[in-house]
C-alpha cells in the first residue's frame, strides 16, 4: 500500500495540533495520526516524584525505533498498536490504541524530524513556528486544563528542561522542513499542503493502478 508520510513539528504549544486537526478534518478517513508523545518510553520502576524531573524534551527520552517499526508496517498496509501515554502520572498506561493503515499518515511531535531515519521516511516535513512567548502561555493553558499540573510546577519544566531543549534540538530541525509556517491557523499554507498532498495521493493511486 503507498501513503503519503507528514511530519508535523515545532515547539511546545506552537499550532501543531492545530495544523494536524485541519488536515484530519479536510481528508477524513484517508488519514490516520500518530502523536511522537505516545511513544516516551515506560518508566514503571520510577517513582511518580522522581518521573516529574526526567527530561522529555530529550530525543533520548522517546522510543523512537518502536515508531519507526510501526510506520513500516503501516506502509506495509498493516494496522499497529500504538502506545498510550498519560500526562497525568508521567508514564505510559497498559492500553494501545488500534492505529490503522491510510492514505495519509501524520507524525506530530516536537522532535519528529530529529530522527534522521525517520526524517528519511518523511514525504512532507512541516515545521511550525510561534514567538516564544505565545508558546509559553498556550502550554500552561494546555497542561492545567488537559493535564492537571500547576503552574509552578510549569514553570520549572519549562526553565530546567523545554527551553533548553528547544534551543539545542527541536528548533534546528526546522532547517530540516520542506516549509515553515508561522501559525497552525495560516490559510495560504494550509491549502499549499493540501495541493501537495492530493498531488502525490493521485501519484501514488495511479502507481497502485499501473501494470507491474
């Protein structure tokens, strides 16, 4: 089966979400979305004291080849089991959630395009970009509405660990991306990636279709 691979990344809070529901809501079906976030890696024999201070905004803190095994296989036409992870205890849960195969895979997380090898599967990258300080604001919102934390304890992930990490890993990748927007919300890029992305579905219909 042949699908068109999106990564979607940039900084906390700075529209990818956004910009992913928009492309979910525009091809429907034919899409499926897989978050980078579900895949932080198990940390069972950790405290949930100790699991606040670990560094998620780390490549090292992801389980990045159980990510690509798994794009594999949905290029294979074949459904995987993604993990679940939940924001609350700092940890992944025991459930999976049944990812099944599209037209139109999308990756979202900040350091999707990081990985090279899964820079490398990547069709479409897509980085999105948002001053600091609006990031900033739409993560604390975001995590004491969503996620139950407070805003002290906000504070001290974003100083100690999320700006750092933003500098040194997440914003470089942006080189990285076919294009940069600067909102989730941007209309002229939203209908280039749409053009884009029913360019190369046709394209890869039409191989599907050809004589082998």
């Amino acid at each position: 089966m042949g699908c068109v691979i999106i990564g979607i990344a940039g900084g906390t809070g700075s529209g990818k979400s956004t910009f992913t529901n928009r492309i979910k809501e525009e091809f429907g079906d034919r899409v499926s979305v897989i978050y980078y976030d579900n895949y932080y890696k198990a940390h069972d024999d950790i405290p949930l004291e100790e699991r606040k201070l670990i560094n998620y905004d780390h490549p090292d803190s992801f389980e990045t080849d159980l990510l690509v095994r798994h794009l594999e296989k949905l290029k294979k036409g074949e459904a995987i089991e993604c993990p679940v992870y939940d924001y609350t205890v700092h940890n992944r849960t025991d459930k999976t959630n049944t990812i099944l195969p599209a037209d139109v895979i999308i990756v979202e997380g900040i350091l999707v395009l990081y990985d090279k090898r899964l820079s490398e599967m990547m069709d479409i990258k897509i980085y999105v970009d948002a001053d600091a300080d609006e990031r900033i604001l739409r993560r604390v919102v975001r995590d004491v509405k969503e996620r139950g934390r407070d805003v002290e304890g906000i504070a001290r992930q974003y100083l100690t660990t999320v700006k750092p990490m933003h500098y040194a890993f997440v914003e470089p990748t942006k080189y990285k991306a076919d294009i940069v927007i600067n909102s989730g919300l941007n209309d002229v890029a939203f209908d280039v990636i749409k053009v884009k992305i029913e360019t190369l579905l046709k394209y890869s219909d039409w191989v599907a279709g050809s004589p082998q």
